[in-house]
C-alpha cells in the first residue's frame, strides 16, 4: 500500500495551530474589536482553521509505520465514510419526519468534522489496543 501522506511533523504544526485556534475562537469576544473584524466573519475564518488542521492530522504520516497501522489508517478512514453518511442519512430523515417548515441539514463543515474526529479518536483508540497486544 503506498501512500502519500503528510510528513509526520506537519501533525505537531497541525495540532499547534488547532489549539491556538479553538482557544481563539473560545475567547473571540475579547479581541474582535482589536482586530477590527466582523464577529461573523472570524469565526467563519477560525473555523475553517480548525477544519484545516483536522485533515493535516488524519492524513499525516504516523511516526512509527507498519503495514498494520497502515491497514488501520485506511480501515478508520472507511469508517469515518460510513458514519458521515449515516449522520447525513439520519439528519435527511429526521428532517423529513419532523418537518417544521424549515429544513436545518447538517452543513458540510460539520459533517466533515464530525468525521474527522470520529477517525482521529477511533484510529488513535485502535492503534493503542493494536501496541498492547503486540507488546503483551
């Protein structure tokens, strides 16, 4: 299985850079009139960094690789597929049941990180399990 993923390094700046930001986007009530930008907006922006740093951290390289570890990589990114199209499938029928006349789909930004992190706890869960049985 060759694949090209990120250099391992780039998780450490991935991570960084969520941190900072999510601690940003906690206290953006602080500092917006600092910046001079509308409150819609940087949180729009700040979002979307985090987003960002979500996909460096699923698709970078894992420090120690083997062929199992990849095989679970690529078994964690099929699940996190499936539970993204089973939010979807879930959220379009609770709209179609429920219907107020309004319809409130899941956007695609909280789609992809409801994936993201359901791979990202679930693949770091797997490989920890995987290390303990290998190691015991």
């Amino acid at each position: 299985m060759n694949e090209n993923l990120l250099p391992h390094y780039s998780k450490k700046f991935a991570l960084g850079i969520g941190i900072i930001t999510l601690i940003a986007l906690i206290f953006k009530n602080s500092y917006v009139d600092l910046l001079l930008i509308d409150q819609t907006r940087l949180v729009w922006i700040l979002k979307n960094i985090i987003l960002i740093a979500l996909i460096v951290l699923v698709f970078s390289k894992e420090k120690n690789v083997t062929k199992n570890i990849e095989k679970l990589k690529l078994q964690e990114l099929k699940g996190a597929l499936g539970f993204g199209i089973i939010i979807l499938f879930f959220d379009s029928f609770q709209e179609l049941v429920f219907w107020d006349g309004d319809y409130e789909m899941k956007s695609g930004y909280e789609l992809m990180v409801a994936m993201l992190i359901f791979h990202l706890v679930f693949f770091y869960y797997r490989k920890s399990k995987l290390k303990n049985t290998s190691k015991g």
